[in-house]
C-alpha cells in the first residue's frame, strides 16, 4: 500500500477478514470500500473500529455486508471522522444503535444507509441531529417508534430521498404530519412500504410536492391516494402493490392522475391489490406512461379500444388478472412498445392482426387465456421480437413459413396446447431464426420427422410431444445440437431403435412411442438426470444398461410398461444420487435386488407388475427418506416386516397388492402416519385387524396431506415426475395418476382376516375408499361408522358380519359405492339419499329389508309384539282359532234354519242381518290375516 492513496476499494478482495493493519496508515485517504468482501463464519474477527479513528480525511466509507456484531465502539469511532459525506452500513449486523447519543460531531454527513440492521429499538435521537442529510435510507431496520427527547423531523431541512421500508413506527399519523410539514416540500423519493400505513394515517401525508417516486406498496392501503399528497402531475413513479383495494374501482383509483393535463408518470405498479373494473378511457392521458403493471389484481371487463392513445407506452403488463373480450385492434398503435405482457386472463377472439405493426416489440406473452381462430401472418414481419408465448389457448389452424418470414431475433417460441399444424410450402424449408427454446407441445407435425429442426444447431430446449410423429429419429439428428440439454419427444408413434444421445441432455423424455430393441450402452457419458423410455417396447436385459461404468448422475428412471425381462442386476451402488425410479409391468423374474438399498435417497421405488419372487431384502430398511413403495402383483412371500413402520416411517403409499404374503399385520405398521394410501389386498394375510389404525395421522385428520408427494420435480421445475398407481375402487380398477394424491384409501380385501372391525377405525375421517371384503370378519358393523364422512366408497362384502346396519350410515352423505352383500346382516337398511340409490345387489345375501330392496319390512301393530315374541314364527293356535270360529257359524246355522224355513218375514230378516255380517266379518279376517301373514 501507497500512503499517498486516496482511493482505496477492497470490496471484491479475498482477505481472509481481519483489518489490514496497514490501512490505518492511510491519513490521506478520502474513500474506502471494504463491502461484503468477508465471508460469514469470519465475521466475528472484527472486535472493534479503533483503526478508523486515524482516517480523518475520509469522506466515504462502505462497510455494506461487514459483520459488526462485536464492534461495539462503530458509532463512537465513525464520531471521529469530521470530513465524512457518506456512511453505507446496510446489512452489518449493527445491535447496538447508542440511543443514549444526543448527537454527532460530524456535520458534512449527507448521506446515511442504516438498512437492514434488525436494531429492534426507538429511533435514536442522534439521526435527527444530522442536519446535513440528503438522503437517509432506515429500511428493513425494525424501528417501533421516535425516542421522547428527539426533535422529530425538524432539522432534517435537506432531507430528499428517504426510504423506511419495514418501520412500523412510520403507520403513525403523527409522525407523517411531521414528516410532511418539516420536508415535505423537498422530498423527491419516499418509500414507506412495509410499514402498515392505513389510509386514515396516510391522510397526514400532505404537501410532497416535489415528489418523483412514492412507493406505499404492503400496506393497509382501503381508500384512493388523497390528492393533498402532493402533485400528481410530476409523480413518475408509484408502486401501490399488495394493499386492499377490493372496493375501489380502478378509474377511481387512478383519479388524480387523470386530472393532469399532462402527466409525466412512467411507471404504474398495482401487482395484488384487488381493485376491479376496466382500464378506463382517461388512460390515454398517461402518455408518458413506460410501465403498465397491473399484475395479479381481480381486474375485470375488456382492454378498451383507448389503449391505442398510449403512443409513448413500451411496457404494458396486465398479466394474472380477469379481463376478458378480445385484444382490441387499436393495440397496432402502440409503435413504442417492446413488452406486452397479457397472460393468465380470460381474452377471448382472434389475435387482431394489427399486431403485426408493433415493430418495437420483443416480448409478446398471451398464454393461459382463450384466444381462437388462426395465428396472424403478419406476425412473422416482427424482426426485432426475441420471445413468442401463446401456450394454453384455442387457436387452430395452419401456421406456414409466412408466419416466420422476418423473425430473424426469435430466440424463444412457445405455443404449446393448441391444434395448429405446421405445413411447410417448401420441403427443404429452414427457419429464419436460430431458436434456443422451442416449444411445439400438440402442434401437428407428423408424420415426417421434422428434418428443419437440425438446422437449428443453438436449441437447449425442444418439446414436440404428441405431435403426430412416426418416423424414426434420423442418427444425425443425435449430433446436430452440442447444447441440448432438454428433449420431450413423448406421446407419439416414433419407432426403431435408441442409439447414442447426446451427453449434454439433463431430460430426455421418449415415453408412449413404439420404440423398440435393446437397451444397452445409450450414452457415451453421463446419463440424462431425467430418463423416460416407458410405454415402449424394449425388450432383453438392463444389465448393460445399468451396470455400465457412464457416470450416474440420474435422479429419475422411468423404463415401465416395457419388455424387459431377466433379473434386475445388483449394481445399484452405482445409482446413489436415484430418487424416482419406475420399473412397473415388465417381465422381471428373480428376487429384489439385494444393493437397492444403496440407492438411499430413493423417494419412490416402483416394481409392481411384474414376476418378482422370494422375500423382502433387508436393504430396503435403508431407504428411509421413501414416500412411495409399489411392489403389488408379483410373487413375493413372506410376512410384512415390522420394521416397515419403523425404518420407513415416511411412507404415503404402500402398494403389496396381489403377492403371497401371509401372516398378521405387524402392529408396528401403524407407525406409517403420513400413510394415505395402503393396500395389502389379494395376499393371504390373516388374524386380526390392527386397533391402532387410528394412529395413521393423515387419515385421522390430525397430520397434513401434500400432494406434491405423488408430483414432484426432483432437479427442476422443467419436468415433473408423476406417479401413478392401479388401485380398486368402486368395485373396479383404474390407473390414479393426476388425482393420485388426493386418494384416502385402506383395501385389506381377498384375504383371511378374523375377528370384528376394531372401533378406532371409524376415526379415520379422512378416509375417502374402505375395502375390507373377501375376509372371515365377524361381529357387528361398528355403530360410529358414520363418523367416517369421507367415505365415497366402503366395501364390507362376503363376510360374516352380523347384526344389523348401524343408523349412523345415514350421515355418509358422500357415499357413492356401498357393498354388504353376502354376510348375515338382518333389519332395515336406514334411510339416506346414498343408500336408497344403490343397486339392490350392494345387500344381496343377507336378511334385510326396506328400500331399496324389494322385501318390505314388518309395521308392527301395537298389542302385538309380546304374541310375536311368544309365537316366535309359529302360528298353530291361530289356526285352531279359526276353526273353531268356523264349527261355531256352521251350528248357530242349523239352530236357525228351522224358523227360519216356517216365517217368511224371519227369511227377509235374517238374510239382511246376515249381508252385514257377513261383510263385517270378511274384513276384521282381512286385517287379522295381513298381520300375521305379511308375504
């Protein structure tokens, strides 16, 4: 070091975080930049500022990402410093802010950056004393109020930029009052956001007059800016982002700009701040307007065909809103504009094509809405647009090379999710552009292989899934992009063979085509991080594969729905870095690999499907960090291991469906209680229910079920992995893979299960698919079944249950499928909507009644349940009942006959008492008889 140096700037230095002893040599020095040059775990070496005390000449100091937790003498050595202009101490772990100071000696300080020090205090009262400040920036520093004995505000007279971002000491109407009527009139940038500011403490702000820049964003902002704020009309930018402005129309928010007869506001931002209505006509007032942002608002109604009267707008972003209606045609006038960014709405119509006259424009972004009708020609004549996004809309259609005529700057293009079709008017075409990022998801570009593709030598990403190909990949195509590093071919009908790809691929995505052949050495290098080559028709061994020397970075493997065959090798020591890896429905034979517990940080391990054989391997108590286990429809024996529970505690799906696993249920899998799908169906369990089920803590409701467990992105959010899975629900089997992780299911049918349903079943609330059919449960059907209103699909079918069905089943008001069918239930079905509307065969084999079977159930008269009880099914005496009624009429008959035959008005009598007797008699046997013989 130089005495004679004046300018000394080590913030891009690599010391090692102790002072240079020979800067304090430095008298002469006038700037000194030590910023963030310290790495973290040295910070505490700075036990003190002794050696700025010989720096008297020092005008400039930068400390900014010091750590100067221990130096507790900061302030009293910076006091020493008489010449001192600027004073940067944001992010340095400042505690101590000496609130007991009155004052500071230096009285040149114009400029004091405190931000970022969570001091937690009073503001101290030597701040205000500086009465020099120009600009002083407090942000983010945690300060709850002014101390009593400070002056305020008042003898900050020079005060122009002043940021206290983060403050809540700044929501009081006091302190704005006094801000406004000390500075006020000299500010040019005030930033209070952060600070809870309420509309009623706002309305103190008044008299900023000279204001530029206002940002009130984060607040509790109800009520439009009041105009006594300042001047409007020179405002250049206001950020009002994130307040609650539900109840404000947006004409009315904006009022006081469209007052101005000329407004120089360049810069508009009300990101997340709920007003509605539509941009109103008075905008084209604003025509010095740069930035347009009115991101993520419940903004609703149509882009006015006013827009077009911003001439001087280059940026316009109105993306996350609700604004529907077509794109007005009047857009062709902005002639300045470079973004225009209209994403995530509800657009509708044609893309006007005046859009073909914004010849400023780079950036055009018209996703997620519901744009129709053909893609403009005249887009193609936007030489200086560097990205094209219109994914996820309706448009249809043929897109020729006219549409790319003059898109010489295109360097992302993505129209996803639309039926268009390329045609080419030229088979030898080759694009203007040379494109990095391409999107073609849906597109029609089949059958050929696209040959134009391999002049676009600069791609890193290309996606042209599902898009009608079926011609083999040409081998040059492998070695016409040294960049790639991102290629979705899938859901097509691409056949031949798999030859070498190119090493710099991170995701290759080859899944649902008709490839077919061997997969042996694909890779010269490393592998993809992402493989998917399922739904193909590969056949033969893996070990060649899997077992090579290539580097294996690969974090997900995706080679189901296949023709492999063989035994899976032992060599996965070499895939540590795995966490999805999907060999389902294949033709493995053999046992489970013994290393796959080497592959520790497994998070789903999917064999199902195939003719896998023996035991669980001991290794898989390895995988701890596992969600997903799906070893169903093999051959597997033995029992379930009890340490399933204990050394694979995160699971949320465990899938041993249809092996030959026999024993109990381990009372330790009740540890599993993030479960939320288990199925131990079709094996040849037995014993008893577990009674701590109700430990499964996502299926009680007390734990949090995630579905991103069953979607995840293991290196990026470019390429998802989804998981899937065939489960039986609603007496049939379906492949789960979107919806997957909203599935609550416990299907323990088709085994040998004894003993009753254990009650602390019922508190699995969230359960949405109970099977337990196909067992030798006995017992009653739990009373407090109904506490399970989740339930859409509940299964107790070829049993042995008895009783009869609990009233409580009435509240399953979400039921859909209910099967009891074939055990020895006895009673009434109860009365719900749900149970009324099902199948008659969901209650076959039992002795049930009531709708919606056809048996009726007995209506008791009363005086009649003892005789009932005491017949118990016979009913001889009342048969000798009746006859002795009958031998009775029958001899009261000749005791009358005799008169009867000598008077004639005996006869007339007679047969007129016996008409209505007869009658009367007729219907009490009637009666007698319906209630005795209901069938």
């Amino acid at each position: 070091m130089i005495g004679e140096n004046r300018y000394l700037n080590l913030s891009s230095s690599n010391f090692s975080g102790i002072i240079p002893p020979q800067i304090g040599n430095l008298s002469n020095l006038h700037v000194l930049c030590l910023g963030s040059f310290y790495k973290p775990y040295e910070f505490t070496r700075m036990m003190n500022m002794n050696w700025l005390t010989s720096l008297r000449m020092l005008h400039h100091l930068d400390m900014s990402g010091v750590a100067l937790r221990k130096a507790t003498d900061w302030l009293q050595a910076i006091n020493t410093l008489p010449s001192l202009v600027q004073l940067h101490l944001s992010n340095c772990y400042l505690l101590d802010i000496n609130r007991q100071l009155p004052s500071l000696n230096i009285t040149s300080l114009s400029l004091l950056d405190l931000s970022g020090n969570y001091f937690n205090s009073l503001v101290p009262r030597w701040i205000f004393s500086i009465t020099s400040l120009v600009s002083l920036d407090l942000s983010a520093c945690n300060f709850h109020g002014i101390h009593p004995n400070s002056v305020g505000f008042h003898n900050l007279t020079s005060l122009k930029f002043f940021h206290v971002r983060d403050n809540d000491f700044m929501n009081s109407s006091l302190v704005l009052e006094g801000l406004s009527s000390t500075v006020g009139s000299n500010l040019i940038s005030l930033n209070i956001s952060f600070c809870g500011v309420s509309s009623t403490a706002l309305n103190s702000l008044h008299n900023l007059t000279s204001l530029i820049s206002l940002d009130v964003s984060h607040n509790q902002l109800t009520k439009a800016i009041p105009k006594s704020l300042g001047n409007f009309c020179d405002l250049r930018d206001i950020d009002l982002s994130d307040n609650n402005f539900l109840n404000i129309n947006l004409r009315n928010l904006l009022e006081s700009f469209f007052e101005c007869k000329s407004s120089k506001l360049e810069s508009l931002t009300l990101r997340s701040s709920g007003t509605s209505g539509h941009i109103p006509d008075e905008v084209r007032q604003l025509v010095h307007l740069v930035h347009l942002l009115l991101d993520f608002n419940y903004i609703t109604g149509i882009i006015t065909p006013s827009i077009g009267h911003l001439s001087s707008l280059r940026t316009l972003s109105l993306i996350g809103n609700m604004i529907s209606g077509p794109i007005p045609y009047s857009i062709g006038r902005l002639s300045s504009l470079v973004v225009l960014h209209l994403s995530y709405n509800q657009l509708n119509g044609s893309l006007p094509g005046s859009i073909g006259r914004l010849s400023s424009l780079e950036l055009l972004y018209l996703s997620h809405n519901r744009l129709s009708g053909n893609l403009p020609e005249n887009l193609g004549q936007l030489s200086k647009l560097e990205e094209l996004s219109f994914s996820y809309n309706l448009l249809t259609g043929v897109v020729t090379e006219a549409h790319f005529a003059k898109l010489v700057s295109l360097n992302y293009l993505n129209g996803t999710e639309n039926n268009l079709t390329l045609r080419r008017q030229h088979a030898n075409w080759i694009p203007p552009f040379r494109i990095q990022y391409l999107h073609l998801n849906s597109w029609g570009l089949g059958p050929e292989f696209p040959l134009w593709l391999q002049s676009q030598g600069d791609l890193r990403v290309l996606d042209i899934s599902n898009t009608r190909t079926s011609s083999p990949i040409p081998g040059s195509f492998w070695t016409s992009f040294p960049n790639l590093s991102y290629l979705d071919m899938s859901q097509n009908h691409i056949q031949g063979a798999l030859v070498g790809v190119p090493t710099t691929l991170r995701v290759l995505d080859l899944s649902f085509n008709e490839m077919r052949g061997k997969l042996t050495h694909i890779s010269n290098g490393s592998f993809p991080l992402y493989l998917d080559l399922s739904n193909n028709f590969f056949d033969g061994s893996l070990h060649d594969l899997l077992c090579s020397n290539d580097v294996k970075k690969t974090v997900a493997l995706k080679l189901g729905n296949n023709e492999l065959s063989g035994v899976i090798p032992e060599c996965w020591e070499n895939w540590s870095g795995l966490l999805f890896l999907n060999l389902e429905n294949n033709n493995f034979s053999g046992e489970i690999p013994r290393t796959i517990g080497s592959a520790g940080y497994l998070d789903s391990l999917n064999i199902r499907g195939n003719k896998l054989l023996g035991n669980l391997p001991t290794s898989l108590m390895n995988l701890k960090w596992l969600k997903i286990l799906q070893l169903g429809r093999n051959e597997l024996v033995g029992s379930i291991p009890a340490w399933f529970g204990k050394n694979l505690s995160s699971l949320k799906l465990l899938n041993l469906r249809s092996n030959n696993f026999h024993g109990n249920i381990p009372p330790k899998l009740c540890y599993l209680k993030d479960i939320q799908i288990l199925d131990l169906a079709d094996n040849n369990l037995s014993g008893n229910i577990p009674s701590c089920v109700n430990n499964f803590r996502v299926l009680s409701g007390e734990g949090n079920a995630y579905n991103d467990t069953f979607t995840f992105s293991p290196f990026d959010n470019s390429k998802p992995v989804i998981t899937s899975d065939s489960l039986v629900m609603k007496g049939r089997e379906d492949v789960y893979r979107s919806i997957l992780g909203l599935v609550r299911l416990l299907d323990l049918s088709r085994n040998n299960f004894s003993g009753q349903i254990p009650s602390e079943l019922t508190a699995l609330v969230k359960l949405k698919s109970l099977n337990l059919s196909r067992n030798q449960l006995t017992g009653k059907i739990p009373e407090k079944i109904g506490d399970m209103k989740s339930l859409e699909t509940f299964d107790l079918s070829f049993n042995k249950l008895s009783g009869e069905l609990p009233i409580s089943l009435s509240s399953l008001s979400f039921l859909s499928s209910f099967n009891v069918s074939f055990n020895n239930l006895n009673g009434r079905v109860p009365s719900s909507t749900q149970l009324q509307s099902l199948n008659e065969s969901s209650f076959f084999g039992n002795r049930l009644c009531g709708a919606p079977l056809i048996e009726r159930c007995v209506v008791e008269v009363p005086g009649t349940q003892n005789q009932k009880e005491d017949d118990h099914g016979s009913h001889g005496s009342d048969w000798g009942l009746i006859i002795s009624i009958v031998l009775g009429y029958v001899s009261s008959f000749w005791i009358v006959l005799a008169p009867l035959i000598i008077s004639r008005r005996w006869r007339i009598a007679y047969f007129n008492f016996l008409n209505v007797t007869r009658y009367m008699i007729y219907d009490v046997m009637r009666k007698y008889c319906r209630n005795q013989f209901p069938e």
